[in-house]
C-alpha cells in the first residue's frame, strides 16, 4: 500500500470535490483527491455516441443565475446553446393529444387554474424559507412533518392539475410528491429560485446546454492538475487523530492535516470512521436516499417533429414516457430527443430488459409524434440507481422529519473533516451550481483556520 | 489474511444469525458466523451493573405470542419474570399530575374519547393488512403517501389526546409520527396484532422479562457452538460467483456456497458487493433508517414507589422523561426504574453531557415520585444511535412511498446471499420473535435447495 502525504484530502472528484480542489489551488495550498471511479465529474457523464451524438447521461443543463457555473463556462471558454424552445409544446392525456405553448399545458379552465393556483401557492410558501436555515420557520415543524403528497391532496382539487404537477415534482426530485416532506420541496424550490424556475427552459434550469457537456467542462477545469486527482481509490476508511487524518483507499494510504468530503450523504455511511462520525451526522445519513434519475436518449437523423411545428416537448400521462425534450442543438443535424424516467417508475423501469425498454418508449413516442419516431439512429438509456458511487441522482432527498431534527447537521464539521456535496448548499442545493458553491465554502472553512 | 472455507457464511451474530445458525446446526449443515463486534447479540445487550442490578440495555421485553422466543426460553431453562404491573399509574401533563390504572391515562372524557376512538380506528386499518404483501392492501399507496402524523392530525382532536398517542407512538417505534408512513405503521401494529398489544404490559409485548436478560438467552443458546463464530471480524466486502461467495472481513476470507445477512438494512449498504447490489434492493436499504432508541436506567435500594401504591409507570409530557416502568423482579430488592428516551428526544438528549442528562432525568422524576427519588445508587443510559454495528434501534424503519414501493424487495435473495434480520419478519417485525423467525426463514431458503 502506498503512502503519501499532503496538507487538504479531497474525497470524490465530481464538481465539488474540483471546485474546492481549485479553490485550494488558487490559495496555493497543497491537496490531493481520490476518486472512486475511473474518472471524474461524479454525478456528470458525458459520452460521445456512434451516432455522432454528444449527450450528457448525468446533469445536463445550466440555468442563467447559476453564477459559479458559468464562471467556469467562461474561464474555459466554453460555447453554449440554448435548449430548443420554440413551437409547439404536446400534452397527451388519456387518448387526448393536445398543444400549447409556454410551461402550462393547455387543459380546461378549470384544472388549469387550479394548477396556476397550486404553484403560485406553493411558491409563496417557498418565498418564506430560508435557505441557510429552514428549520427555524416557524411553520418549519409543521411543514416536515407531512410529505408533499398530502399537502398536494390538500391544495389541488382537479385530478388533471395533480397529475400535472406530481409530474412536475418528478422531473424536479427524480422523487415521487410521496417521498419527500413538504419543507424539504419548499427549501429546495426556494433554493434554486422557486417552482416555476425549476421546470422552466426559458430562464429557468432547463435554459443552457453546453458544448462538449457538463462532465467536459468539469475537465477542462481540472486538465492541467489532473496528477492531483488518484482515479479508482474508493475510501475505506478514514482515522482522525489531534494532528489530522489518516485515509484508506484501495491501494493508497494519505495522511493529511484536514479533508474535505465531496460525495453523496448516503455514502458516507459506508466509510469506516474512527472515532466513529457523532450520531446526529449518522442518523442524518441515514435518511437522505438518492432520487431515482433515468435518462432516456433518441438520437434521429433530424430533428423532424421542428418541422411539424412541434418543440419536442411532451408531457404524458403514460408511464414511462411522462417528459421529453429536444436537446439537439446547433452544431449537429441530429434531432436529440431526451426522455425523463424517475422515481419509483425509473426503478421499475430500468429492470426490464433493453429492447423491451426501447419497444415501450418508442411505442409512446410514435404515438405522439407519428411513424417517424419508429426508427431513431439510436437508443440509449441510464438509471443512475445502479451507479454504486453514486447510489442515485440527482441528490439526496430528505422525507419528513428529516430537515428540521438533522438539517443542521448538514455543515457541521467533524474533527478535521469538511463536508461538501451539493446536498449541502444553501443555493441550488442538489444541482451543479451548489455542488462548486459547497466544495468552495468547504476549501474556505479549511482556509480560514491557518 | 486467514481462508476459511464453510457451506453456509452467516453475517451477524444477533437473534437473527444465531437463530439461522441453530437451525442450520440442527439440520447438519456447515456454517460459520462473522460477527462485527466482540460479543454476539446484535440489539441485546445485558449487563451486570455494579449496584447488583441485571439490566437489559438492548431489547428487554418478551410478549406472550411471541412463540418463537418462548421455545427457546424454555429450551434454555431460563427463569422469567412478570413486569411489575400493580398500583397506580401516573400522567403528568402541564403541572398537573394524575394517577390511573390499566393502559389509558385519566384524562378528561372529551380527550379519553377521542384517544380510545383514535386506538380503535387505527387498530380497524392495520387488521385490514397483510403482513406477507401489505403493499397489495387497495389503499396501500395512499396510506404510503402520508406520515402517521397526518393521520393523527386528521383524526384525533383533542391536543391532548394526541399528544398521549403521540407518547405510545415514540415508545413503539423510537420515532416520532412525523417520521413514518402511516401504512409502515400500520404493517408494524399487525405484525404484532394491534397497537393495544405493543404498547401494553398485560397480555402485551412488555409482558415479561428474562433472568440473566435477553442477551444472556441468545448466549446460552449458542454456548455449545461459539467456535463457529468469529468475533471482530466486520464484513467489508462481498464477491460472488457462480459457485458461491467469497466474504472479506478484518481478518478473514472465507468461501461459502450461501450467505446469509442477519444485519440492520442500512448495514448492508456499507458493504462492498461484487458485483453490486441490485438497485431496487440498494434504494430500499437507503430507505430504512434505524430508529433512535434510548434506555436510562436509575437504580434505587427499594422499589419505593411500591409502597407509596405507584406501579412505577409514569406519562410524561415534559421532554426528556415520557415513559417510565418498573423493571424490578422477584430475586432482588432494588427498585429498578427505566426511562425511555426516543426519536428525536434520544438524539438530542444524548449530546448532552452525562452530568446534565442524570441531573434532569432524576428532576423530573423527583418532582412525579418526591425526594425518594433523587438519590439513585445508580445511574445508567445507553443511546444505540451511537452503536457503529447497529446505527440506532429498535429496527429499520420506513417513511413514505418505501414499503410500497421497495417492500417487496425485503425477502428476495441476491444470487447466493438471502436477507434474515426482524425488519423482514412477517410477524413481530421490529422485535426479538421477528428477529428469530427471519433467521428461521433464511436458513429454510438455503436448505430446501439442496
């Protein structure tokens, strides 16, 4: 076993593990970081197709006040597209197949006010939380204490609206409304703006693609230090001492002064801590499991529902296929259509075999989009459930009870340990942008103690 | 790094893994146990103190239909006692302290009403469910999309009579409502028949109490085979083949043909399996978090409550004393008084220095049973939350959308490796008996294949 040394450990090189890595950089300080997989970008996967196609299989898009990202976008001069926004957008309920434009699909007066009112509810709701400290609302106990299911039976009154907005839920949490407590959605809504930011395209999350994907940019802003970075060194364990701590990976032993962990909280219940992590931090990490992210790519020759008038975008009422978007963009001719799978029906659906997951989503999207949606150039899907360094995406979720008894744990220190994650970020907490802001607020901890 | 080579590897040296081992002994078959800490018993913990009181730490109780513990009571010769159950019972509530008999506090009618309607409609519910498939109950998914605390807010209607079911519910599950899906709840209460039985000491599951305690029950069980199992030896890492599995612990490798896990769900998920769990069955052990589960015991040189006609058993509203029994027994004269602390009372009373956490515990006490009180011969608390081979207790618990939706994943087998533990008992989940039958269960699996 091979030992090494170094002031900062760095555990997990997705984008807050680098983030703090470069901040650590920049200061001047002496790091290193292990990374269980053979590469880097964690929760980001970017892969270049046979069919030219160039996809992000993990986090995709950038909103435009996600600030930390797009310094990084412009540090590495990276070029951007908009996703495709334009035309037509189709609702398929039931038998009924219907267009609309904008976020709202186009239903009878009354479901739609219904849902306009549910959101705009829910976003006031949102409006009161803060992101630094949910738990001291004063309805916070109240609001974790029910899933966000029951307050949707409470508020929502036309089945159309619920079932349109639980699968907005879904394509936000990679969560059913049941799983998770009412004050986790309301921090984490207010935490990248509020609802309507979060499953809008146009100035929302949704807005930006990048060129060469989100694992590329993650590299480029690691390329010139990646000799800092041991790839396959799962952590094993980790000892503290007064004088600092002492990792075991696969085949390196690292003593180091502090370390930062950059992974998703249910992984870090399986790191041999010694002493072992104090018992609020663990029973945290018990309860916040990973969401259930599928993507599902259709690569076709074109982009052929463009010239039918229709922007790609499908939202449906039959599982597994409830959300599509075209994610082609100006350098290809390819038409790239995206499909959302989550929560319990990603789980379900990922353990069928390939073909007969391919036959289900084609048959839906033929039936929306016509007989030219038979026959893509290719098929490709990914559950980040079956990733054992991930355990799931996009982020790891609280229920209820969760936030307002362990939340402020979240950032708590342990010794000499950091602890970084998007999980833990107070701003788009459980997407890219609070993954760097969390690796930069951990390297800062460490910074401001010498 | 020491080779063993055995038919059946069983992981986990408590009721479930030493019930598996009997059964496998009994039928001939070579097994080997590893178990994680220095002494087997798993969530049994007894202890001899140095006042001379015997205490159970761990699980205590045994109920009369829990058959399964009862055989091995008698197959042990172990002498038994009844929990002391006569006199009076006191509740406090605000400032006001009131004594009663029987189960259900004395409270004014309007909330007697309300709480003993509240007891039966849950009762009514839970009879309705199966414990082998209670996800098959027609409103299975409803009553998985709300906590338990949504239900009480729904149907209880007095502020105090929900906060006494609140109490029972703590006692039960060390959780608190807010943290549990109604329909888990509900599985539990028919897993050990109704919510009456779990929460009652006559005819209940704090019936009785063993000589030399539940932890003295297992080792006697086991005492003519401790060669088969090897203590200290945490499991790290698991590989299977089509042959059977290879299992890695601290200081051993050991081949099998069959593996059987008889450890906490959220234990598994530390391990290292190769190749990886599947993910249905990895998202469910990120969905059972273990309870908070707290035992203080105070050591009197009488019982005197007895005398003043109190049977020792007090509600409380007043954190950290809500439940107290008397645990003394015929073959001593001490007076022995247990405190249960749970949920989110345990987690946050155990933080607190020991000093602070006798100091308030005997305040409250005194101020229910006067100066008598303040003098223990003895004080002892024991937080499992803080117990790196279990994570909490009394057992692994579901919040919304889990047993629905992951349930049936309890009982299945991964290739070679089958899955004991009380959490995937049918009867008396959460409990010794559960405990015991899941091991019975698991070995069964292993030996109708050959």
């Amino acid at each position: 076993m091979k030992e090494l040394n170094t002031d900062v450990l760095i555990i997990g090189a997705g984008y807050a593990g680098i983030a703090a890595a470069k901040k650590l950089r920049e200061a001047g300080k002496d790091f290193l970081v292990l990374e269980a997989r053979d590469r880097i970008g964690g929760r980001t996967l970017t892969e270049n197709l046979s069919s030219g196609a160039t996809v992000d299989l993990g986090a995709k898009w950038v909103g435009p006040t996600q600030h930390l990202v797009w310094e990084w976008i412009k540090e590495t001069q990276t070029a951007t597209y908009d996703t495709y926004d334009q035309g037509k957008n189709l609702l398929k309920f039931g038998d009924k197949i219907s267009a609309y434009t904008g976020t709202i699909p186009k239903i009878d007066p009354i479901s739609l006010i219904d849902l306009g009112l549910a959101i705009s509810k829910i976003n006031r709701l949102s409006g009161q939380i803060s992101t630094s400290e949910p738990w001291n609302h004063p309805k916070a106990k109240e609001y974790d204490a029910m899933t966000l299911a029951t307050w949707m039976d409470k508020h929502l009154w036309t089945a159309k609206a619920k079932h349109l907005f639980e699968i907005g839920i879904q394509t936000v949490f990679a969560a059913d409304a049941s799983e998770i407590s009412l004050l986790f959605a309301l921090f984490y809504f207010k935490s990248g703006d509020n609802m309507d930011t979060l499953i809008s395209i146009k100035n929302g999350a949704q807005q930006t693609i990048l060129k060469g994907g989100t694992q590329g940019l993650v590299k480029k802003i690691a390329e010139t230090w990646m000799d800092k970075i041991h790839l396959n060194e799962p952590l094993m364990s980790l000892t503290q001492s007064d004088e600092g701590i002492m990792a075991e990976s696969a085949h390196l032993r690292v003593k180091a002064k502090k370390c930062i962990l950059a992974i998703p909280p249910v992984l870090i219940n399986t790191i041999g801590f010694n002493p072992p992590l104090p018992q609020q931090k663990a029973q945290l990490y018990q309860r916040m499991p990973m969401g259930a992210a599928m993507k599902v790519y259709l690569i076709y020759p074109t982009p052929f529902w463009r010239e039918l008038s229709f922007s790609g975008q499908i939202v449906s009422d039959e599982y597994p296929l409830k959300v599509t978007f075209d994610v082609g963009h100006a350098d290809t001719d390819l038409g790239i259509l995206l499909v959302f799978v989550e929560g319990n029906d990603a789980r379900n659906f990922i353990d069928l075999e390939e073909q007969e997951r391919k036959k289900m989503i084609l048959e839906r999207v033929e039936k929306i989009f016509g007989h030219q949606a038979a026959n893509p150039v290719q098929y490709l899907d990914k559950c980040w459930t079956e990733e054992v360094y991930s355990r799931g995406c996009y982020t790891g979720l609280m229920g209820p009870n969760t936030l307002t008894q362990l939340g402020p744990q979240l950032r708590v220190p342990f010794k000499h340990v950091h602890f970084a994650g998007t999980e833990t970020a107070e701003k788009w907490s459980g997407y890219l942008d609070g993954a760097i802001s969390s690796g930069y607020r951990a390297a800062s901890e460490i910074l401001s103690q010498n």
